[in-house]
C-alpha cells in the first residue's frame, strides 16, 4: 500500500511526497482506490488494438 501510496502522490503532482502526505492518502484509502482505477485502465487498454485509416497506409491518395 505504501508504494501505491507513493505512486498515487507523485501522479497528483506532489513532488516530494511527505510523511503527512502518505499518511492521508493512506488514511483515506486513496490508494487503494488509485490501484483499482489502474486495474481497469489497464484491462481497457489490453482489449485495444492499432487502428490506422487508409491515409496511414498511403491509401488516402488513391481512394478518391
């Protein structure tokens, strides 16, 4: 939990996290929560894939 505390800090835009910082985030399961939301995002992203038009392809020129 600390090191997810530590993360979540750091992301928040804390610099230098702090032991009052840490204790907060800890006391109200912040990270607990950040480590979940980063479950999810993370099982989203797995399920993506590279999608490209045909301009990438160098398709775009010739379709029309």
């Amino acid at each position: 939990r600390l090191e997810a505390a530590c993360e979540f800090a750091i992301t928040s835009g804390i610099k230098k996290p702090r032991y009052h910082h840490l204790n907060s985030i800890l006391a109200s399961n912040q990270d607990e929560i950040y480590v979940e939301r980063k479950k999810a995002d993370a099982k989203d992203h797995s399920q993506m894939g590279y999608l490209r038009g045909s301009s990438y392809y160098g398709g775009g020129r010739d379709d029309q």
